[in-house]
C-alpha cells in the first residue's frame, strides 16, 4: 500500500505542484490541494494509465482524499 500511496502523492506532486511533504493521507482533493474538476478528470486519467485500472465517471464521488483513492486502487486492483 505505501507504493500506492507514494504513486498517488508523485501524480498530485507534479499535477498540482504540491510538495509531497504536505500531502498526507487525509488530505481532500478540493478542499486541501484547491483541484478543480478538471484537475480531478487529469488526475482519474494518470491514475488508470498508472495503476492500469479503469475509474468510471460514477466513481468519482468515492474518491474525495488520498486515503479514499488508496481502498479504491486496492480495490480494483485485488478484484
């Protein structure tokens, strides 16, 4: 799980240009690293060319911090 993490937090690093160092695990998407939706649609697209996972547009409503887009990697990627 931490190399997901650590994935996940280069992807918002370099997209949002934050630095990794104040990306924690409950940090929202919105609210902390100020994503607007089109962030989200770049940031869902270098997530499923990443992980080699499809997120459908529904999905996104799960996906609020980096802890939710954690379970929900694990998730498609175990089944």
């Amino acid at each position: 799980m931490i190399d997901i993490e650590k994935k996940i937090k280069k992807i918002i690093s370099v997209q949002l240009g934050k630095k990794i160092e104040k990306i924690s695990r409950k940090s929202s998407y919105v609210k902390d690293l100020e994503a607007d939706s089109l962030d989200m649609i770049e940031f869902v697209m270098n997530l499923e060319e990443k992980f080699k996972i499809n997120i459908p547009d529904e999905d996104m409503q799960y996906i609020k911090t980096i802890e939710d887009t954690i379970k929900y990697i694990k998730s498609k990627i175990v089944n």
